[in-house]
C-alpha cells in the first residue's frame, strides 16, 4: 500500500506523433514458418478446425500472413532428419529429389497458397546434406572447404528452387543458411563470415544468377553474439565480411537477422541503407506461452520494425501443448493443440492485433513519451494501425493523430485510426 500523498505516475496524456522517415520502409507482411510439425499437428484436428484455423492464419480479409519461411530440407521442428540427396560424394546430384517435402511442407504451403495467392516465400536451410560437411552429419559441423563441395552445394540450392517453382511454390527469397553462428542436437552447421563471402561471390550468387531465376538472395539468417568471449555483434564478424567484398555484394539485396542477430541491424542499416532487412525467426520461449513472454515479443517486434525491418516472421505457427520438437526443445506457438481442441496463445492475439498492418504499408516513424512503447503503420488506404504497450501497472492515457485512448495496467493494444 502506497503511503497517501505519494504519486503513482500516468496522470498525464501521452502524445505520440509522425516523425520524418529516416528511410523509407514498405512493409512485405507478417508470416510464419511452414514447419513439417505444424503441418502434422494440424493433421490432428478435426477436419472443420483445421480449415479454420487455416482459413484465420492466411486468409487476406483475417490475420492474413503474407510472408512466409520454408524451410530447406530438416529443421529442428521437421519429424526427422532429411536432405534432398543424402548419397555420398554426389556431387551432379543424380539423387537429389524434393519428394519428402510432399508429404508436409509443400502441402502446407500449398494450403497457405490456396488462401491467399499472393503469399510471398522465403527459404532457409538448417544444414547442408551431411556428406557435405565435416563431420559428415547432420548437427553441428562445418561445410567441407572445397571448391566441388561449394560448387556442388550452390547447385543443390538452385535445384532446390527450381524444384519448388515446378510444384507451384515459386520462392522469392533464398537465404544461404539458418543461424550461422548455431552448433547444435538439430540440424545446423557453422559457417564463418570469410566462408560465406566466397560461397557468395565465387558460387552461388553466379549459380543463381545464371540459373535465370527471380529469387534474390539475402545475407542470412545470421544470429548469436560475437566470438571474442561473447563480445560484439555478428556485425563485423558476418555481415560487414561479406558485404565488404564488392562481388560478394552485388548478389545481395538483403539481409536476415535473428535472436542477438538484432544486435546488428543498426549497423547495418546505417553502413547499407540501400539494402532490404528482414527478421526472419521470432524468438520461441520455452512451451510456456506466459503473458510475460508476449511482452517481451512486442519489444521484439518493435525493435525490429522501429530499427528498419520490412518483414517480421513468427516460428511455429501451431504445436501440441508444450511445444516438444523431435529434438527436445519445448517452444511457444500462437496456437496449441490438446485433446483435438485449439487454444489461440497470446502472442496469436498479438500478432492477430498487428496484422491489420498490410502489406504495402509504409511504415512510420514516431516521437513522444510513449514512442519507446509503440510503433506504427500507415495502411495503402491512409488507415493509421499504432501498436502500444502500456506496461505499467496503472491506467495510461495516450493521444495520437487527433485521437485520444486509456490504455489498461500492463496491456498490448492496437488502434486503427483514419
């Protein structure tokens, strides 16, 4: 109990307001990564639900993800480990064959497609096939530095979307590897900033290139913090070593970061404006799916829109309760399953409350006292879409653009205004 006389804070209206752009931003959408264990858990639900809840995730007119990631053979969230050409030493990949992807992630894709057309896809993958690497497995590791590896691998990738656009799933945007900085039980694989640079310039940006494809390619998913005893920010260590190379950069027109890979995007943003920057993976909690952790989302999301990106994708769209992946990780996910029944998770409403931000969006830049807790979107149609945070545990009166609210104790709100 506060003694009487003391303050609590919050009396006054906030005002919030439209600052000039540092540089323009149009928003691609928010997505969700098409994991095969999504897919599968769907599979569970009566057939009504699971139409509904496909209906509510990429239906244009409802949350309406727009931006989605696929993932390039196994992930941690796949049911089991797999690559599209697991025969040793194959290096015209005679073998290679995206068959499995049928089952689960072309048809999730296919599912997402069938409700909104214009859904845009962009691909990662979490290892290269294990004869690939040294050790020759799929955890952990490092890609074999010979040139016939590197010049095999670019192909791989490029069979890979060429592959995909014969299915009707054409990918937009190929990001080299998930989490470059990531040794772990799943499927991953190190790669340093110098490597990177020469698969880039010296193999696949001209495989891709001469392939006579669309899809761009994007410096990415780089993640972690810096080697020197947990020091600095992948900044300098991966994305300043590639883009540093003249060759290197002419084939990249973006870049993706991820968990401490936010640590970056100031910089790089500010050294390379010309360039797109997208977050590609939101971070995925422990199965709880507490309050606690959807605010700590918000701040992600608002760090990363605020800081320059054009695109924000969430993880596991759809989990049992718990969220176990075949490796052991227990991760949130907007929705979970249990008995047959669904249950939408808070960081579901958080990203429901954002999607009325469209694709197309210009994406604004705000000042006041409250700016620290809110960003904001103007839609195609002038429609203004403010996504605050009142974290305080009183009441809180915010004003924007001529419109005036109360936010309650600890909430996430969004305003539609115009």
């Amino acid at each position: 109990m506060l003694e009487e006389g003391i303050r609590t804070g919050g009396e006054r209206e906030s005002e919030l307001f439209e600052l000039p752009a540092e540089r323009p931003v149009v928003w691609k959408g928010w997505g969700g990564c098409l994991n095969e264990a999504g897919i599968a858990c769907l599979d569970t639900l009566p057939e009504q639900t699971r139409r509904e809840i496909l209906d509510e995730l990429f239906l244009p007119e409802r949350m309406g993800l727009c931006f989605c990631r696929l993932p390039i053979g196994a992930n941690d969230y796949a049911l089991s480990w797999y690559s599209y050409d697991e025969t040793p030493e194959d290096y015209a990949l005679a073998a290679f064959s995206v068959e499995h992807d049928r089952q689960y992630v072309l048809r999730f894709a296919r599912e997402a497609l069938a409700r909104n057309p214009a859904i845009e896809f962009f691909a990662s993958p979490w290892s290269p096939p294990s004869w690939m690497k040294e050790p020759p497995r799929y955890n952990g590791g490092s890609i074999r530095p010979e040139e016939r590896v590197f010049a095999a691998y670019a192909d791989y990738l490029v069979a890979y979307l060429r592959a995909y656009a014969r299915e009707g799933v054409p990918v937009s945007i190929l990001t080299p590897q998930n989490e470059f900085a990531s040794d772990n039980n799943y499927p991953t694989c190190v790669w340093t900033g110098e490597t990177m640079r020469h698969f880039i310039a010296d193999h696949l940006g001209p495989a891709l290139e001469q392939s006579g494809l669309s899809t761009q390619l994007y410096l990415g998913t780089i993640n972690g913090t810096g080697t020197l005893g947990g020091f600095g920010t992948r900044y300098n260590e991966y994305t300043q070593a590639v883009l540093d190379d003249p060759e290197a950069l002419r084939y990249v027109r973006g870049v993706a970061y991820q968990w401490e890979g936010r640590n970056a995007l100031r910089q790089s943003v500010e050294s390379y404006p010309e360039l797109d920057y997208i977050q590609s993976e939101n971070e995925c909690g422990d199965g709880s799916n507490s309050w606690e952790y959807a605010g700590y989302v918000f701040e992600l999301m608002r760090g990363y829109v605020t800081g320059g990106v054009s695109a924000y994708v969430y993880w596991n769209l759809i989990l049992p309760r718990g969220g176990v992946s075949t490796w052991g990780w227990k991760q949130n996910s907007m929705l979970t399953t249990e008995a047959g029944r669904v249950r939408k998770e808070y960081e579901y409403a958080l990203f429901r409350q954002a999607s009325y931000a469209r694709r197309g969006a210009r994406v604004l830049r705000l000042g006041g006292h409250m700016s620290g807790n809110a960003f904001a979107f103007e839609n195609a149609d002038g429609t203004r879409v403010l996504l605050v945070q009142n974290p305080f545990s009183y009441e809180k009166r915010i004003r924007a653009w001529g419109v005036g609210c109360s936010l309650a104790p600890h909430s996430l709100s969004a305003l539609l205004i115009g």
